[in-house]
C-alpha cells in the first residue's frame, strides 16, 4: 500500500473508531515510492475525515519551513506497525495504546491490502 487510507476498528467496547493509516515511503533512484513496512497511525474524525494536521503550525510565508510536530506530541498518533517480508508476515506495533485486537485488526486489513 502506498497511499494513505481510513479504516474502521471495532473497539473493545464495541464501538467503532476510524483510523489513518499513512504509509512511510521510500523513493528509489528511478523515482519510484516503494514501502518500508512501516505504517503510521492517526486518529481520524468520526466521518473518516483526516485530522492528521490540525496541530501542524502553518508557515506564515511562501517558502518558510514549519518544524513538524513530533508524533510522540501529536495527540492524534495512535503509534505505528512495522512489518518484515515480503508477505507482511511478522509484524510489530509500538509507541501507542492500542489494544491488541484493534492492532490485528489494522494488520489484518495491511495484509489484505497488500497481496
């Protein structure tokens, strides 16, 4: 997967809860975005709208770089999973609080995507 994409969870008390999924990419010599195995997770609104930059200070000019906010102070940042193989086989979530079915949800949905 090489596009940022919403997926609903189903959270452990039944609820719903819609989630950004932002691949991080590498640009190979020729131009290509090839995957890492690393994916990025965000909450997303209650419409699956993205919220991913609402925090994200705006440079006042044209040109001007803004410091991008850490993940681990984004209020948003649900944590990451990174997988190794081709097939997304081993996989391992960290630097979140997600419970461990919403996570083999996601990796679920990943590996789907993937093949």
């Amino acid at each position: 997967m090489i596009h940022t994409v919403n997926h609903s969870v189903t959270n452990n008390n039944g609820s719903q809860q819609n989630i950004i999924i932002e691949p991080v990419l590498h640009q190979s010599a020729s131009h290509e975005l090839n995957s890492t195995g690393l994916y990025k997770l965000y909450k997303a609104g209650d419409k699956g709208e993205a919220i991913l930059f609402e925090i994200q200070p705006i440079a006042p000019e044209i040109g001007e770089s803004a410091p991008l906010v850490d993940d681990k102070k984004n209020p948003v940042y649900l944590g990451q999973i990174s997988f190794k193989g081709d097939k997304h086989s081993e996989w391992h979530y960290s630097e979140g609080g997600l419970s461990v079915d919403e996570q083999q949800q996601l990796v679920d949905f990943i590996q789907n995507t993937n093949n």
